[in-house]
C-alpha cells in the first residue's frame, strides 16, 4: 500500500538530511517509532525494514532505544524472581 503524506517543506528538508530517499527515512522512523512504544516486537520491526532480529536491536540499541523498557522497581522484581528459580 501507497500512502502518500503532505510535509510541509522544513520537515521534508529535515529528513533529506539522512541522505536517504525521504519515503525510505519515514518509513524507519515510523518503525523505530512503533518498536519503542512496544506495538511491534523487535522481529517484527526487523522484517518491516528488511534486517534480522539482531541487526535491528542492535541499531536501535545505537540510537537509544533499549531492548528492555523496565523501571528500576520491574528489574529488582526480575532479579529477585531469577533469584528463587
């Protein structure tokens, strides 16, 4: 599916920067966008941009985005639940 998407010209101009055709530049945006709100698994957002499972973590691990989106007080229920089993 064709979607097109009107920008106005200083956010079109934003993205020419990535020196990347602006229809490929959204489309990883919108992907690393979705991933980061946890709305597609990181397999998922590796095949919507053409990568493994792997690749795509570790490039968005690169960009700030973590694999794992937990507050201190999840992680310390994580270590302590590790710790009984």
């Amino acid at each position: 599916m064709t979607i097109n998407i009107p920008l106005d010209p200083e956010l079109a101009g934003l993205l020419q920067m990535f020196d990347r055709p602006v229809p490929e530049t959204a489309r990883e945006l919108i992907v690393l966008e979705l991933y980061r709100q946890g709305r597609i698994s990181s397999g998922k957002a590796g095949e919507l941009l053409g990568v493994s499972r792997v690749g795509f973590i570790t490039y968005a691990s690169k960009l700030g985005i973590p694999l794992f989106d937990m507050t201190d007080q999840e992680w310390q229920a994580e270590v302590e639940q590790a710790k009984r089993i």
